[in-house]
C-alpha cells in the first residue's frame, strides 16, 4: 500500500446539537463507517497509509468522519459542547444522517472505544472492528487522558527528542487544537462488563503485538460474545502505518456482496 492518500472532498452533517461535522467517502458497495483515533483524523488514520484503498478495493464505500474538535469538525471551546458521550452522539446522528441501516462499523483507538459506546447505545452494524483498544481501555476510562492532557497543557515545555515533543510534533502536523481537544477528554464513559456481554456482534479486536496503551486486546475479545482477537505488528502508533491494519480488517469483512 503506498502512504500517498487520494484527495477526498469532504462533506457535512450536524450533530444532534447542531455542530457542523465532517466526514470523507471512498469506494462503493457496502458502507463501512470507519472512526479514527484521538489525536488524529480520517485523512492520517485511514487514507494516508493505505487502509480505506485497501477495504474498497473488495467493494465497500468507506465512510471517514473527522470527530468532534479534529480535523475539518467542529472544535467549539465551549465546554457544554462536550458532554458524557458526545462522540457516540456524533456518530449515531452520522447513521442517521446517511440513513444506513444495513452497514459495518469500526474505529482505531478513541475510535474503538466509540465504536464500542455506539454499540451499548443502539447502533446494529452487521460487523464491528475494534482496533487499537483493550478490555481496561473500555471498562475504566478514568485517567486514559492524563497523558495527553499533560503534553497539551505544557506545549512548548518539552525536550527535543522526547515522546511529549513528539506527540506535540504530531499535534503541530494535524493543525490540532489544544483547547478543544482537551475537553474530548472530559467525554468519556466506562462501559461495564455486563454491557459487553450482551453485545451479539461480531466483532474483530485488532492490535499491534506491542500496543498496550488500552489494556489487554485479547480479553476484550473474551468478553465479547462474538469476539474475535488478531495481532498486527507495530505498538499503539506504529500499527496505523502498517499495511497489515487495512488488510486485517479487509480480511475480516471479506469481498462485499455484489
């Protein structure tokens, strides 16, 4: 797969509270939502290295949209703008807005764990892809950010070279914005043990074989009923640049009926 991404124009939708959203389309076929992770957007998580080439090439339309505060969305600075939840909000009203009801579904990271919250909340995708997320990730999401909420709250403070002046580096190439982001932070919510058990999807929960930013991926998909763990080489950040993340859900959704 090449690292060079197709230029995609993107669309809008608005949030059930009225923020102006974006998302990307790439293929046709079957509607695959695809969610990326903190930090990141649709473009750098899915198109850049490949990934949604690769899973439209076996007849999907890939649907990529840029959360809340990332990329060509919305970064309101309000924190009302930000409750419990929020991204699954956004994502629900994104199904809606398209008006899909037979579609798949999945996200990278942050994306994972929204795709998984979507799921508790009511969304029926036919499959699911939970990459980058293990079980501590979904089940206690209390300090999963203070990393990061370190790094944005002391941007310029960090020495060359090290993993903060990187992830700050990184921030600088997305165009982040440090306030908005930060109060992505103050949305999430756990989801109990019990939760997962009632969710009757199948579901691919994917990672790197040395990512374990989110706990333990292979008993997230022991908690699932329908549950299925794959490893791919690379760590939390090193897996998205890895043709084997595209190909691994590829392989997992199989060719689209015609």
């Amino acid at each position: 797969m090449s690292s060079t991404s197709p230029e995609l124009p993107v669309q809008h939708f608005e949030g059930r509270d009225g923020q102006r959203l974006a998302y990307r389309e790439l293929g046709h076929g079957r509607p695959l939502v695809l969610i990326h992770g903190y930090f990141s957007t649709a473009q750098v998580n899915w198109l850049r290295y490949g990934h949604a080439e690769c899973i439209a090439a076996q007849g999907y339309r890939v649907i990529m949209p840029d959360l809340r505060a990332h990329g060509a969305s919305a970064r309101p600075h309000d924190a009302s703008a930000y409750p419990p939840d929020v991204l699954v909000d956004d994502g629900l009203a994104l199904i809606e807005h398209l008006g899909l009801d037979d579609y798949d579904l999945g996200g990278y990271s942050l994306g994972g764990r929204t795709t998984l919250r979507m799921l508790v909340r009511g969304a029926r995708p036919a499959r699911a892809i939970l990459a980058g997320m293990g079980l501590e990730g979904i089940l206690h999401t209390a300090g999963r950010g203070d990393y990061f909420r370190r790094v944005l709250n002391g941007l310029g403070s960090f020495e060359r070279g090290s993993v903060e002046w990187m992830t700050e580096a990184f921030l600088n190439t997305v165009g982040g914005d440090p306030v908005a982001l930060l109060h992505i932070l103050d949305t999430f919510v756990d989801t109990p043990r019990e939760a997962l058990a009632g969710l009757d999807v199948p579901t691919l929960v994917l990672a790197g074989e040395e990512d374990h930013d989110n706990g333990s991926p292979e008993a997230l998909a022991e908690a699932l009923p329908k549950g299925r763990y794959a490893a791919i080489p690379g760590n939390h950040m090193s897996a998205v640049t890895k043709p084997e993340l595209g190909e691994a859900i590829a392989g997992f959704l199989g060719p689209a009926p015609a």
